[in-house]
C-alpha cells in the first residue's frame, strides 16, 4: 500500500459521500418544492371558499326557516355542516402539519450543503486577477446614486402631484367651522347688537302671546299651567342657557312656534313636552269604527309604521317604511284628503340594506315633529329628514345605523328651533341637537347609557326646561339649549322603553324587570319611592300633580298615588296595551292592541267614560289636537270628531 | 315610540306571570349586582337547586416575566459569545453554530418577536409619546447590539440577529452585483429608516414589524402577500448574500455608521497581510475592501474641490429632499387611520353600491362628532407634514454623503473588511493562509 | 520626511475615530437615559376592550396566528344560563336543542350541557373557538353579555404591533400591564356571584 492509494480511497469515499448528500438534499428539496405547493393551493382553496361561511349552507337555513318541518333538509344541513367544519379543521391541520415537514426537509437540504462544503478538500481556487479600476467603479457608483437621488425626487414629486388633495387644509377648515359654529351656538355670547336686537324682537311677541292665552291660564291642570307662565318669564331673564339660545336662533334667524301653537297642534309623540299631557277640551268620547259613528275621516296607508300622527293646523304627518322605502304622508286635518307623499329613500349615506329590526318594532317607529315651518322624520335606518310643509325635502342626513337590536324608535322633539334627537346605541349612546332650518349638529352630548327605546320629553320644571331622558342605568336632564348634562340619577336598567311621566316637580320612569320609581326633583334630585310591583314593558306611564297612571304591555292599568306611591286601583283589561295612555282634559286616554279606547277619570277612582271601538288594532299612541283625535289604526289613519 | 321594545319575557321559560315575590326578589337581587359591576344583567343569574356550581372562568397568564429577563440574559451571552469566536477564536465554524442556535431561539422560538430591529420604533415611540412605557427588555434588545457594535463591529450581524442568520445558511452561490445596483440598492435602508421612524413618531403604524418577511416563517403563519415576499427574498437570497440585512434592515444603518468608527473590528489575517488574493472573492457580501494600487486620476486638487463642493452641495439636497418630502406628506399620512378615515368622510366613495366599510359604520357607531375627527386628522397631517421635511432632509443628507463619501481619497496595500458594511461573519478567516 | 507626514495622518485619524466613539458612546448613553426615564419594569400585553368591541368578525382573521388568539370567554358569573341563549342559537330558533341548523357558532365550539330546568350550562370548548365573535353579538344582543372575545394570553404572541389592533375598527385593543391581562366586563371587580 502505497501513500497515494491511501489518498485515492480516501477521496474515492468522500466522493461517495458527497454524492450521496447531494442526492438526499436533491430528494428533500423536491419533497420541500411539492409540499410548499400543496400548501399554497390549500391555503388559496381555504381563502377562496371560506368553508365555515358558504354562502350554500345560508340558503339552506334560509329555506328551512320558511319551512321548518322540511325533515330531509335538516338532515342534509347536518351533513353539509360537519362536511364544512371538517375541511376547516382538516385544511388547518394540513396547512400546520406540511409546514413541519417543509420545515425538516429544508432543514436536511442545508444540512447536507453544510456538510458538502464541510468534507470537500478545501482548496481556495485563486481567483482570477481582474483589472478592476477602482477609481472607475466609484465614478460609476456615485453617478448612480445620483441617478437614485433624482428618481426619488421626481418620483415622489409627480406621485405628490397626482395625489395632493390639499386634506390637511381642507379638514382644518372644516374643523374650525364646525368648532365655530359650536362656539358660537354654545358659548359665544357676544353676537353683534343687530343680532340680539331682532332675537328680542322674535321673542317679545311670543311672551304677549303666551301671557294673553286664556287656554292656558284657565288650564286644567294647574302645575302645568304654571309651567306655562315661567315659560314666558324664561324669555329675558338670563338662565344659564339664554345666550346659547340667543345665538342659535340668531344662526338659523327663524321662528319657533308659540306655546299657545304647541298645545294647539299636536306637534309631538304624547303631547306636546312628550311627557303624555296633551292639551284642550271637548274631545270624542264615543265612536264606532264599523258604523262609522262620530268618525270624521278614514284614510288608508301606504307603508306599514308605529309611529304616530302629528298635527300642525289643517295638516296631519306621519311616515311609513318597508325594507327598501321610507315615505312621509301628509294629509288634509279637515277632510282625510291625501296632500303630498314624499319618498325619502335615498338619503345620501343611507344603508343599501335596512337594518335588522324588529317585526315590532318595523323601520318606522319614531313619531314625527315639526316646528311649524318644516316636519322633521327619523328611521332605523338612521336617516333624519327635514321636509318643508309642502313636501319638499329641506335637508336630510344619515346619522349612522343606529346600534340597536329591536330597531331605532326614539321619537324627535323639538327645542325652539333645535331637533333632539335621542340616539341611545349598544355603543356610542349619545343626544343630539340639529338646527332646525339647516340640519347644522349644533350640540352633541355622549351619554354613558345603553341602548334604549324611549323617547324625550322636554318640560319646564318650575325656572327652567329640562330634557328628561331615561336609558339603562340611568334618567339623566340635559339643558336643551346647550346639551350639558345637569343631572342623573341611576335608578332604572334593562332595556328601557317607557319614555318618563313628569307632573309637578315629579318625574317617573318605569321598566319591566327593573322598577317603577319617582324621582323628586331639587338639588339633588331624589328617589322619592319606588315599586317592583307593577313596572312597564312598552307603554310609558303619565301623572298629574296627583296620581301617577301606569300601564303596563299586558293590560295591567294602576293608579298611583304621585308623591307616595300608595296603589288606589288596579285594572286589568282583556287585551295587551302597546299604545301609551295621554293625559287630556282630566280624561285619559288609552288604546288597546284590539283598538278599543279605554276612557276614565283621572283620578283616585277608576270611572270609566267609555270604550269606543275603532274596529281595527292599534299600537299607536293618539293625538289629539282641535277638538279632534287622530288614531293610527294597523292598516288606517282615523280622524275621530267633528 | 315606545314600542321599540319587544316582549321578551315569552322567551323565558320562568317568565314570572304578571307580578309575585320571586320576581321582586329576583329583582332587587338583580339590582344589587347591577350597582356593582358594569355588566348587562337582563337575566338573573338563577338560583339553581340542584346543587350546581358555577365553573370558575379560566384565565391563562401571559408569558412569565422571567423569560423575558430570560430573553435579555440570552442576548447579551450570545453577543459576549459570537464576540468572542469573532475576535479571538477567528473561527467560522462556532459562528455559525452560534448564528444556528441564535436562529433556533431568537427566531423559532421566539418567533422573531422582541427584536432589535423592531425595537427602534419602540424607542422612536416613547421619545415622542408621552403615554408610552417602553419595557426594559426592548431598550436592552435596542442598545445592546449597539454597544457592542461600537466596541467590536457588528458580530451581532454575524451571529445574534435570527434574520442574518436565516439568509447566512441559505447564501449557496452569492453572486456580484455590480456598483450600480449596490448604489441604488444601498438608499432603501435609509428610506426604510426614515419611514419607519416617522410613522411610529406619529403613532401610525409599526412599518417594520409589518413588513417583515421572517416573523411569517418563524410562527408557520402570515398573510399570503407577506409569504410572497419571504419567499421570493429568501430565493433571491440564494444568489445575492443577506438580501435583506444589505438593502432592506434599517436597524443596518444604525450598526452600519457604528461599526465605522468602532473600538476593535475584526481582521482578514491575524497579523500580516501576504497579498495572497485567496480571501479576494470569499465574502458573499462583497465587503473586503482590495488594495489600491492605481493612482486616482484626479489630481488631489480636484478631489479636494469636488469634496468641498459635495460638502456645500449638502444643504442643498437636504433642503431639495425635504420640500419634495413635505410635498408628499399627504400621501405618507393617508396610511394613518385617523386620516384615512377623515378623508374617507369628507370624499365619500362615488360608488354607492359598494357597503359602507366596517370602519365607517363604527364610527358612525362611536358617536364622535366629525369635526371633532376632522381637528385631530388636520393634527396629525400638520406633523406628517413637519416629519416629510425631516424624512426628505434626511434622504437628501444620505445622498449627499454617501456621494461625499466615494469622493474621500483612501489608498489601501492590504486587503481589508469595510468596517460599515462587514457582518464579521468569519468567512474571509478561512481562505486567510496566515493562522497566527 | 515622508514619513513623518504619514504618521501625521495616521495620528489625526486615530484623533478622530476616539472622537467619533466618544461623542457616539455619549449619544448613545443620552438616547438610553432619555428612553429610561419612560422605560417601566412592567410587561405590556394586547388585550381587547370588550365594552369596545363590535364584533366585527375581524379577530377571527386579522391575527398573524391562525386559528386566532381571540378566543371567546364565557364569565359564568354573569350568565343567565338561559334555556334561549342569545349567542348559541341562530336568530329565531323555534326548537331548543342542540342540533347543528339551530347553532350560531360556525365551529360549534360551544357545548350545551343542562344543569335543571330550566338551566344550561354553556362551555366555550377553545381547541375550537375562532374567535369570531358571532355568539358574542347575540349574547350582547339577547343576553346578559357574559360571552366575551378577549385575547388568550397564553395563546398570543405579544407581537410589537397587533395586526388585529390595527385592524380594529372601534379601537378596543391597547396594551395592557402583563400582571392584568384581561379585560373582562363584570369580572375581577366586585365579586357578582352573590349567592
């Protein structure tokens, strides 16, 4: 044996060797190729078709919905279920697992290229000289990087050009505007002279108006009726609200109706403050939808909505909605003729697809206000419209799909020339207030409260107005000039639909599975007491400075006594009561789900007046205004009087 | 309208029919409870005969603290380690084992994340945010590599960063790339830098967490796009060594101008260069600088006056970069939410069709006035607008210097590593014929 | 003479590097306190507001993990155990069983279990859960809210930047101190079970 042989083996078996690791890392470098496309093609397939969500297994459920007996179908839901869920998993699984095996081959692959170079004989190859001018290659180099520098100058250039919107200034502007426009709405109380001298002009007529009104003065309800006379005196004395409102009516320049205008019409969801005290005298107490007895007018609807009438002089308004429509209807107070029909549909910002609501609820719930210049409608849909009295639509906007399970059905009201608009949502709660004339937000308060379903009602409490909201967990009192919260009481919770009662000095709220309480208002306001006997699931309840009339969804109707809660009665009707019971000439007024008018006495004792049948069901709350009532009955809209 | 509300009490079983004790007890029960937690409590919790008991809601704990100084503990070892092999032992071999297991732990069980390439827009963020609490861990992964950069040069490059030791195993047949391509190439980083930096001081976005290729290979898991990108950087890093350390880290830029000045810095041969020209083609990264031999064409004159005339060129295309960057600063915010979302609201989409965006039915949710959106929008593109004059100055600096640079006139006899961009990854040791 | 020039600038040279390294060992250390005076010991970890959150489906794909870190969790203390419940059944669920047309969950990773009449027990089974939310929303919608999304701590990776935070469409992910990592309505505060 000689040397060389020695060598020769020895290379002969590193040969060997390598060639050997070059076949293992060419095997395990096409297992890794393959695996790696397999991995893609699942991971596009699972992207493509998102097993859990085929749009098959919805339809499936969607007939078996119109269908439930369908037996075969739900078998066949099954199979397609776990057949779904299996490829999500199986895909997964396949996915992590191949990513392993990926992981180790090229894992073998590196090892045996280390390994290679590792046993090769290491003999650095000299490399070839080349002539390579230094000199030269930096010249090259820098005529490169200046090359670099002028494409990126030129590049972000034109991409500046054909980009540049001017955002940044655009977005300043609009935040400052509307900063100001808030400002000058909320604080700002140096408006020039001009200004405040015609806001003293608009008001001085108001106040005679008011103080010369006999309807008033002569009112049957006396807390109310002093209510009145503050109102007038609230003109020029300077509550903390008198700027803002000052200079917000100097914004939109515009009038709002007089006091003797809002208890005249009935321009609200349960009277005019929404508290369920409507105004006047002499209204129906007996009728007959089959015979047609003491019923002035009957109008068929078009869209399905549960809202109610509203009136301003000779016009009655309400709106309807199906799941692609949204109208407002207009029609003659005095003969039941159809005026106008405007279809508010598109909106700009609508949703393409309504809500999820309620069958309830529907898409149409909140009542309709107006201020006597325009009317003002509110959806689920979120869209809030203005329309001018002859149907004209003012302005309109999308506030956002209102968050709410059942439906949006917080009725609007309105403040002197500001829309209120309660926007209680699973997230984001908050009241808002819109200038009338131009549809402007003028102020925005958040409110810490979860979804609710009731609507505001705005009284004077004795020196002031008070916009008395009631939500889970808490009824909280806004200035309605200026949206600062003034008060708030945690006493309710759960999903709060009765709107708030308030009778002098009084205000009650009322929810099923929570409680009945009445609130004492004064610096603090306090529980005055409280009961889990009787609470409302939809109905809200309404008081005089006496008693405190609660209806309950099932029928349930119980006098309270206002400032102890002592129970006088109990009634219980045959049917469901949806409908709110209104407070009007010492009478109240409720309407059954079957359409009959439960009448009585505002008092102590129950004493019923009468049950007139409308002959149709009802779920609306009435209004009455003129001498007259106006009923939404399921399919029409009732004049009832003379 | 009040009724919003639907009867649900039908769809209770315990309905409690009209009223009675149980549910007045229930209720006070219930109201009790809902003074004291914020919860939705629509239904009682039962009272349950049977004896049930409620099952405790399990919460698992978060990765210990310990492991985190863990973390820390681990890469100061691994720098002092890799340093040392670098420097002292000068041998390839425990480098890469050293990069291996920095790739095992820093990468796959790490999965990347704490890194110190990231850890610069932690930094940026608590310098410019008052709110921020940066963990001590990051500022340790920040600083560290540093530290010892400035020491010893970047060993962390060579051994410690899990990134550089992925592409170092899979650098088979590293090819030339040529002066133009390495010129245009070696802008990105500084670019990289500078973006990163401006969107974490404005609190928009971690670009380079983001955009990073590896963290998708550590956690067997990203987005299809970012797959994409892996893959075609890790097969391009076949031929071109550490593509993304060289073009892309912008954490290399910091180490880069560190290692320049640093205290010690690996050598090609222990003690005497022979001119042997074996180590000349070795480094996959083409950072061994050659002699230079043939005398500069331009007369020192001329070098001297280009020299001053690239240094008074500089506020020059610091001023240039940064007018063209403030011109772009719209199209740099626009990557923010806030903005995006204000823009989206003041130029709806034309296209009706389209469905809202969740974004934009969230907000609408959130009941935040627009204005109030629009103010904070009007903010943040007012600092995009301050951060496109730095961002532009600072890329306008770097092409003024790195034109500065090639003009410095530097004659050579041996072959040495360019301490800026040499990873010290050991390899020109081997070919080095001279061992001690 | 030539000589003497070369070590002139070898020793100007030196001159400047020491500069150099000092003034950057001083920017560092400048850099390091500046960030240390903002630094804490405290770990921070991602973690989603569920009084926040919309359940937008998005945790379900968003996170760089897959099946994501979200995962529901059931606060039995807040549950009403209901015989209808909100988050297992599919809207409008006429029949109360457990048969996979009725269930919500596209995974069906909640299990039914009855406790007495008319009580159930429902359990997240995790291995499942994709984190996607659905019977969160009708448990927020139906019930008492006591199915929550929240990151699995265990499961999450703490990444630098959430992908799932940025994703987000109502803000509800933020950093939260290590040795609190849940956010949890009605959980950890007073105690609700009061029976």
């Amino acid at each position: 044996m000689t040397g060389t042989d020695n060598i020769m083996k020895e290379t002969k078996s590193t040969e060997q060797t390598i060639q050997l690791l070059r076949k293992i890392a060419v095997i395990s470098g096409v297992v890794a190729f393959i695996l790696c496309i397999l991995i893609i093609a699942n991971y596009i397939q699972v992207k493509r078709v998102d097993p859990l969500n085929t749009p098959a297994m919805s339809v499936m459920l969607e007939r078996l919905k119109s269908n439930p007996g369908d037996d075969a179908l739900r078998t066949e839901i099954r199979e397609l279920d776990l057949l779904s869920r299996k490829a999500f998993f199986t895909s997964q699984w396949q996915i992590r697992t191949g990513g392993y095996i990926l992981l180790v081959c090229l894992l073998v692959v590196i090892i045996c290229m280390k390994w290679t170079e590792m046993i090769q004989p290491k003999i650095p190859p000299l490399p070839e000289e080349v002539k390579e001018n230094f000199w030269e290659l930096r010249k090259i180099n820098q005529r490169w990087v200046i090359y670099t520098g002028i494409f990126l100058v030129t590049g972000s250039l034109v991409l500046a050009f054909l980009t540049y919107k001017e955002i940044g200034k655009t977005l300043q502007g609009q935040a400052a505007s509307s900063v100001l426009a808030v400002d000058s709405s909320a604080i700002n109380p140096a408006m020039d002279q001009e200004t405040n001298l015609s806001q003293s002009d608009q008001q001085a007529p108001d106040q005679s108006q008011y103080a010369g009104n006999p309807s008033d003065s002569d009112g049957t309800i006396p807390d109310v009726t002093t209510d009145h006379t503050t109102i007038s005196g609230t003109g020029t004395p300077s509550g903390d609200h008198q700027p803002a409102s000052s200079s917000s009516a100097a914004i939109s320049a515009q009038q709002y109706p007089s006091r003797q205008e809002v208890t005249g019409n009935a321009i609200t969801f349960r009277g005019p403050d929404g508290n369920g005290v409507a105004y006047g005298k002499n209204f129906p107490v007996s009728w007959n939808g089959a015979t047609g007895a003491n019923i002035k007018w009957k109008a068929q609807l078009r869209l399905p909505g549960y809202n109610s009438p509203i009136v301003w002089k000779n016009r009655v308004f309400l709106s309807g909605a199906s799941a692609t429509k949204r109208e407002v209807y207009c029609f003659n107070a005095d003969t039941g003729e159809f005026v106008w029909l405007t279809d508010v549909s598109a909106v700009p910002g609508t949703p393409a697809t309504a809500p999820k609501v309620d069958r309830e609820t529907g898409l149409a719930a909140p009542t309709m206000t107006t201020d006597g210049q325009r009317v003002y409608a509110i959806f689920a849909t979120g869209d809030l419209v203005a329309l001018d009295m002859t149907g004209k639509i003012v302005w309109s906007k999308n506030l956002g799909i209102p968050q709410n399970h059942y439906g949006h059905s917080s009725s609007l009201i309105m403040y002197r020339n500001l829309l209120i608009v309660q926007w209680d949502q699973s997230k984001g709660a908050s009241v808002k207030a819109f200038d009338g004339a131009t549809g402007d937000l003028v102020w925005n308060t958040p409110r810490n409260v979860r979804v609710s379903w009731a609507s505001p009602v705005l009284v004077n409490t004795g020196n002031r107005m008070e916009l008395i909201l009631a939500a889970d967990p808490c009824v909280a009192s806004y200035d309605p000039a200026t949206g600062k919260e003034r008060w708030k009481l945690d006493c309710i919770f759960g999903e709060v639909g009765p709107s708030v009662a308030y009778a002098n000095g009084m205000v009650f709220a009322t929810n099923e599975y929570a409680k009945t309480v009445a609130i004492k208002l004064g610096s603090p306001p306090q529980v005055s007491w409280e009961t889990t006997d009787y609470m409302s699931d939809i109905p809200s309840p309404v008081a005089n400075d006496k008693y405190l009339f609660l209806v309950t969804s099932y029928g349930a109707i119980v006098c309270y006594d206002a400032k102890t809660g002592e129970e006088y009665w109990v009634r219980e009707l045959d049917d469901n009561t949806y409908a709110s019971p209104v407070l009007v000439d010492d009478r109240i007024y409720l309407m059954d789900k079957a359409g009959v008018m439960h009448i009585f006495k505002a008092d102590k004792v129950f004493a019923s007046i009468g049950e007139p049948a409308l002959g149709e069901g009802s779920v609306c709350t009435p209004a009455f205004s003129n001498g007259r009532i106006y009923i939404r009955g399921d399919q029409n809209l009732y004049c009832i009087g003379k | 309208m009040d009724l919003g509300k639907k009867n649900r009490t039908s769809h209770r079983k315990r309905k409690p029919v009209k009223k009675g004790i149980a549910l007045a007890v229930l209720t006070l029960l219930f109201a009790w409870q809902m003074a004291s937690t914020y919860a939705i409590q629509r239904f009682p919790k039962p009272e349950f005969e049977s004896g049930y008991i409620t099952p405790e809601t399990l919460l698992p704990t978060p990765r210990a603290e310990i492991l985190e100084v863990m973390d820390v503990a681990v890469l100061l070892m691994a720098l002092s380690l890799v340093t040392w092999a670098v420097l002292k032992r000068r041998s390839r071999n425990l480098v890469f084992w050293i990069s291996v297991f920095s790739l095992a732990y820093f990468g796959f069980y790490r999965e990347g994340c704490v890194c110190s390439i990231g850890a610069i827009q932690n930094v940026t963020l608590a310098l410019s945010s008052g709110s921020y609490i940066i963990p001590w861990t990051v500022l340790a992964f920040f600083m560290a590599p540093l530290v010892f950069t400035l020491a010893f040069g970047r060993t962390f490059c060579a051994g410690v960063c899990p990134f550089g030791a992925f592409q170092d195993l899979i650098s088979w047949r590293p090819q030339k790339i040529g002066p133009q391509l390495n010129a245009v190439l070696g802008v990105i980083p500084y670019i990289y830098l500078a973006l990163a930096v401006l969107y974490a001081a404005t609190k928009t976005d971690f670009i380079i967490c983001r955009y990073d290729p590896f963290v998708g290979i550590f956690r067997f898991d990203a987005t299809f796009g970012m797959f994409l990108f892996a893959g075609v950087l890790l097969l391009s890093g076949i031929f071109i060594a550490r593509p993304y350390c060289r073009f892309l880290c912008p954490y290399g830029v910091l180490l880069n101008w560190i290692s320049r000045f640093s205290r010690h810095h690996m050598t090609i041969t222990p003690s005497v260069c022979i001119q042997c020209r074996l180590c000349e083609d070795s480094c996959p990264y083409e950072c061994i600088e050659k002699p230079v031999t043939v005398k500069n064409p331009d007369s020192r004159q001329t070098t001297l006056k280009k020299f001053i005339l690239a240094i008074l060129l500089m506020p020059f295309f610091m001023l240039l970069g940064g007018w063209t960057g403030s011109q772009l600063h719209e199209s740099l915010a626009l990557v923010n939410g806030k903005v995006w979302m204000a823009n989206e609201l003041l130029h709806p989409e034309k296209d009706a069709s389209q469905p809202e965006t969740i974004e934009m039915t969230a907000f609408k949710a959130s009941g935040k006035p627009a204005s109030e959106l629009y103010a904070e929008a009007a903010e943040i593109i007012r600092e995009f607008y301050i951060g496109g004059w730095i961002v532009g100055g600072f890329i306008g600096l770097t092409i003024g210097g790195l034109l500065a640079g090639r003009l410095m006139t530097r004659y050579r006899t041996d072959f040495e590593p360019n301490r800026g961009t040499c990873f010290s990854c050991v390899r020109c040791m081997d070919y080095c014929p001279i061992k001690s | 003479m030539h000589e003497g020039g070369k070590d002139k600038t070898v020793g100007r040279r030196t001159f400047i590097r020491n500069g150099v390294q000092i003034s950057i060992a001083v920017g560092l250390g400048g850099i390091a306190t500046l960030v240390a005076t903002k630094a804490g010991g405290d770990e921070f970890v991602w973690q989603l507001d569920p009084s926040k959150c919309t359940q937008c489906g998005r945790c379900a794909n968003s996170c760089v993990k897959s099946p994501s870190a979200v995962k529901c969790v059931h606060v039995y203390a807040m549950c009403g155990y209901c015989d209808l419940c909100g988050g297992y059944f599919l809207p409008e669920t006429k029949i109360l069983d457990t048969a996979a047309e009725h269930q919500l969950c596209p995974t069906k990773a909640i299990k039914r279990t009855f406790i007495e009449d008319p009580f159930f027990q429902y359990t997240i089974e995790e291995d499942l859960c994709i984190g996607c939310g659905k019977c969160v929303k009708g448990c927020d919608a139906f019930g008492n809210g006591s199915l929550q999304l929240q990151v699995r701590q265990n499961l999450c990776d703490n990444c630098n930047e959430c992908a799932i935070a940025r994703n987000c469409p109502s803000d509800a992910y933020s950093r939260v101190p290590a040795d609190k990592p849940y956010l949890l309505n009605g959980f950890g505060k007073e105690k609700p079970d009061i029976t």
